[in-house]
C-alpha cells in the first residue's frame, strides 16, 4: 500500500514541473512583436507592420501608426542605442535566414554516422559483433522512439530489446546500450567543462564550473568503485549483489560493466567519437541560433546547449525535459551581455528539437517493415561469432 503514491511521485513532479514551466512560456514568451513607445510608461503595444518611416501598432484595438522617434530606446554595452523592441516567436521564425537553418540541419548529419559507430564500437567491448548496418536500424529506431515514447530514454529501452534478438549474451548486450547512454552523458559534462575553459572569461561560469565538478567527481567515485578489483572486493558487492533479486543478472551487468578495463583503446574510441558528435551538434545548433538572428559567440552555444542536453537527462524532468529546457535556453542566452530576446531562445530550444526529430523520422521505417529482426543466416553467424568470443 505504501508503494502507491510514490509510483506516482515522479509523474506527478515530471509533468508538475512540465506545466510550472509551460506557464512561464506563456507569461514571458510573445508570439508576435511588440514594442514600448516613450509615452507609454510600461504598457507594450504589438506591431501589425514595420515601415521604413515607423511602426503600425495596435493601439486601443486600432491600428496606428508611431514615428522610430516615438518608440522608446534601450543603451546596449559597445552597440549603438537600439529600439526596445520585443521579437515574437512568429516574427523571429519568418526573418529566420532558411538557407542557413537548412545548412544547420545537414550539419547534423555525421553524429548519426558516429552514433552508429559508437554503438558497434561499444558492443564489441562485450564480444558482440553487429554490423555497421545492423546498427543503423538500431539506432534510427531507438532515436525515433526516443521521440514518440515519454522520456529521453525510451528509444534506448527499444533498442536493447532489438539488440537481444541478434545475440544469446542478451544481458551484456542490455547492459551496452545504457553504458552507450552513460558514455553520452559523460561526453556532455567534459564538452561543455573543456568549452568554458577556451571562453575569453571562465570565471563568469564560475558556478556552472562548481557544479560540473560535483558531476565529474560523482562519477569518478563511481567509477573507482565499479572498476577497482580491490574496491569491490572490500565492499563485498558481488556477495551483496547475490543476494538481491535477480542476482546472476545483476553480476553479469557487472561483468559487461567491468569489461570495459580490458578494452581501454576501444572505450577511448567511443568516447572520442561521443564528444566529436556532440561537438557537431553544438556547431549545428550555433549555425541554428545565428540563422534566427541570435548573439553571442560559438563558446556560448557549446556551452549552453550541452547543459540543455543534460537538463533533458534528469529522470525527474518532463519527457525530453519539455519547457523546461526552453525556461533553461532563456535564463541562458537572454542575459544583458548577449541581448538575446526570449522567443529567439524558445525558437532555438525548438529548433533543436526540430533538427533531432527530422533525422530520426527514418527510424519509423525500421519497426513498421520488419527490418530490426535479423535474417537467420545473420542471426546464426552473430550468435556463433559471440559464443566465440564467451568463450575466449
């Protein structure tokens, strides 16, 4: 009886969370612009035009027309004065220059390409082989899930299940997958550290910093503890592990985990191709931000983006860490330095969204026509191949 409100505590955080930041968006994000005049005092007007000579606002439910000498203007650090103008997220969207939102969206391409790769990389530390085909259908389908299920993780929990159908070490290869994940995340905590420390002044991240440590540290303990022999042996975890539910199981995730100190080249491999594809996508979403009118130099968009990321990677976020991660982009880029309007964020946060969405819409394809489940002469030469490598 007890176990019952807390199965519900995480949706209820999730999704409490997901409308605490939704309205925030609506309260703080205008979908057309909207300008203050100097007479106004703090009352915003929208804009229905822009002409070379003023503005056409809707003033009292009618369209009037102000003077550029009429609207209020803003003192911007090293910038001549500007206009207070606040950008809507349907203006900022139809001035966005197309061309280089196309470019920022086939940019995106090569980390599909390295994830396939990590992906074989990674099982082969188990003594897995998957072809590099093999592992496109796999990975296309667990980014597509990764959409059109709740969380950032469901893709993951689709691609293993297909991942068992090609070998019998089922459990090593489960455990791969989410191993696959952990190496991601980790790649996203050194991309945005190393990208702070290349900024022109790190120490105006000084608290991002703290907290990237904390991160780095955490999983530094964890990782003594799960690859050191004599950790492990002083905490009795394999005798704890046996006496759990499901204890074989537990132990041979362990085993796969601790494969990895035998394959220190490979884990290096996967780990260089995790953060250049990640570098890829910051680079893609920088290209995005400018392409939206956006400020701010490419450190910023390594930087934050990556943080948005990790954001969307914390169980108790709403699925794929919907507007919160918008909130983040906002709190993030529309600081005074960077003079960004807050639906050029959401825009962004959006587009992000976008670019990950359109290159995993091939993923539908796999499960709809069959084509995660092996033919069985490949299903034969990958389970001998593994019961090979078992036994070596």
């Amino acid at each position: 009886m007890k176990k019952g409100p807390l199965r519900w505590l995480l949706p209820v955080l999730q999704y409490g969370l997901c409308a605490v930041a939704i309205y925030y968006l609506a309260t703080h994000v205008a979908w057309y612009d909207h300008v203050r005049l100097k007479d106004s005092g703090d009352t915003w007007f929208r804009i229905v035009e822009r002409q070379p000579e003023g503005l056409v606002i809707l003033r009292d439910e009618q369209r009037t027309t102000v003077s550029w000498d009429e609207v209020r203007v803003v003192h911007v650090e090293n910038r001549a004065d500007i206009p207070e103008i606040e950008l809507g997220i349907a203006a900022v969207v139809a001035r966005s220059d197309k061309l280089q939102a196309l470019w920022a969206l086939l940019v995106f391409v090569p980390t599909l390409l390295l994830q396939i790769g990590r992906l074989v990389v990674m099982l082969a530390i188990q003594g897995v082989r998957l072809s590099y085909w093999s592992s496109t259908k796999l990975t296309v389908a667990g980014n597509f899930f990764n959409f059109a299920l709740p969380g950032t993780t469901g893709g993951d929990l689709i691609k293993a299940y297909y991942l068992t159908r090609y070998t019998h070490l089922k459990t090593e290869a489960v455990t791969t997958v989410f191993l696959d994940r952990a190496i991601g995340l980790f790649g996203l905590v050194l991309l945005a550290g190393f990208s702070i420390l290349l900024t022109r002044d790190p120490q105006q991240f000084r608290q991002m910093i703290l907290s990237l440590a904390i991160i780095c540290g955490m999983l530094a303990a964890g990782a003594v503890v799960v690859f050191s022999r004599r950790m492990r042996e002083r905490l009795r975890l394999r005798e704890l592990a046996a006496r759990l539910p499901m204890g074989e199981q537990i132990i041979r995730v362990g085993r796969a985990t601790t494969a990895m100190r035998h394959h220190k080249l490979l884990v290096a491999l996967s780990l260089l191709m995790t953060m250049t594809l990640q570098a890829i996508c910051m680079f893609s979403a920088g290209i995005m931000a400018w392409a939206l009118g956006m400020q701010g130099d490419l450190s910023y968009y390594f930087i934050y983006v990556s943080i948005g990321f990790l954001i969307a990677a914390i169980p108790i976020t709403p699925p794929q860490a919907f507007g919160v991660m918008e909130v983040a982009y906002i709190q993030f880029f529309c600081r005074g330095d960077l003079n960004n309007d807050p639906s050029q964020a959401v825009a962004l946060a959006l587009a992000v969204r976008l670019i990950q969405l359109v290159w995993s819409l091939p993923g539908f394809l796999v499960p709809l026509l069959g084509a995660h489940l092996p033919r069985r002469e490949e299903l034969a030469e990958l389970e001998a191949a593994s019961a090979a490598a078992e036994q070596g």
